[in-house]
C-alpha cells in the first residue's frame, strides 16, 4: 500500500507566477484534502475534492483552485502569487467522507519571493 | 465558529517523564476531534481520534487522550514519553474540515 506523495518537495516562485501543486492519493482513498500550513502556524483547510467535484472550501480566494482525476490523484493551482502564500502545502486523502481521518503527504514547500 | 486552542507552544520534558499536552476548543455540536504528529520534514499523522463512546480514547505510540465536554477539553497524555516522541503535535476538530490549532513542539530531555 503506497502512501500519500506530493511533488515537487520544494519550489521558488516570484510574486505573480502561477504554481501547480500534484499529490497522489493512497491506494483506494476517493476523497483528497489540501491545507496551507504557514510557519509557525497549524493547517489551514483549503478545500475538498470527493470523485472529482469540490465538496467543501474554506476561506481561500478564487485563485487557489483544484481538480481531482478519476485515478484519484489531485492537483492544487494557485495563480497571481503573493508573498503571503509561502507556506507548506499538504495533501491529505481519506477512505471516508467527512471523518477527519486524513492521510497526509509531506508537503510541498512553497517559496514566493 | 470553531476553533482550537493550544496553550502551550513549547513544553520540555525528560525523558521517561509523564506528559500533558492541552486542547481546548469550540464547536457547535458533538465534535469529531483529533490529536496529530508532525516530525521534522514529515507530513501529519494521525495519533488518535473521538466520535463518541467512551471518553477515554488509546491511540498509537502508546498514547491516549480524554475528551471532557464540560470543560471543552481534549488533553494528550503519555504514562512515559521517549526520545523519538520530539515533534510538534496538533489538536484538530472537525469532520469534512479539520480546524487545527497551533501545535505543541514537544522536546525530550535526555
């Protein structure tokens, strides 16, 4: 059984640029999760993806955007960066909907300079 | 709104000592709540949860957790922490959205 994995671990961007994040979700997990974590700070829910539709966002902008693929695996975009956007980006996947039982990658450190 | 609270940023404990580590939050109604792991450079890992039952919940790495509606509580314990226990530890409430506090970075004293 193969984990959750994120690409790339770590990335610079400039302020303005658009960055694609990629994580494929464990073996057999249909609902897939990303979170900002900035330093210092707990994960901030961004949104959920349940077989391919959004099933849940929080209070991010409209530049952050997602889409999930019918393999599962999952993409977060984030277009017009901001310097506020440096974080660590997690995904996490789960066997269920809506039981907080995630599955976590190791993120995707993103730079924004 | 919901929202977690850890008090402690930082706690130091030797090891082999007892540990505590507090959660406090606000949620609506009956609430899914859960204690995560962060090592260095590692994504989150689940330790334990609570949907309902018995308030005393065991988790992995021989921890356990005690939920307490009365005071909003759901603290971390551990009888004997070890050196590999160092990491930073979240609290988290929710069910299709996980609100997370702050996080606790617990160090190990040898």
């Amino acid at each position: 059984e193969t984990g959750v994995t994120q690409s790339p671990t770590h990335l610079i961007k400039t302020r303005g640029q658009q960055v694609t994040l990629r994580c494929s979700s464990q073996s057999g997990h249909n609902t897939v999760s990303w979170y900002q974590q900035a330093l210092g700070q707990g994960p901030q829910f961004i949104f959920q993806y349940y077989r391919e539709e959004e099933n849940g966002r929080g209070n991010f902008p409209p530049r952050f955007s997602g889409l999930q693929f019918p393999n599962y695996s999952s993409e977060l975009n984030v277009n017009a960066l901001e310097l506020d956007d440096s974080a660590l980006y997690l995904c996490a996947s789960s066997l269920e909907l809506n039981t907080g039982e995630l599955f976590f990658g190791e993120g995707s450190r993103l730079t924004v300079l | 709104a919901q929202s977690v609270t850890q008090p402690d940023i930082h706690i130091t404990v030797s090891e082999g000592a007892s540990l505590e580590l507090r959660c406090n939050y606000s949620y609506g109604a009956t609430p899914y709540l859960f204690w995560y792991v962060q090592s260095p450079g590692q994504g989150l890992q689940l330790l334990l949860k609570y949907f309902s039952g018995d308030t005393l919940v065991q988790g992995i790495k021989g921890f356990e957790a005690e939920f307490k509606r009365s005071q909003s509580s759901f603290n971390l314990r551990k009888p004997s922490v070890h050196w590999s226990d160092a990491a930073e530890y979240f609290c988290a409430v929710g069910a299709l959205k996980l609100v997370f506090g702050a996080g606790t970075i617990l160090r190990v004293k040898s």
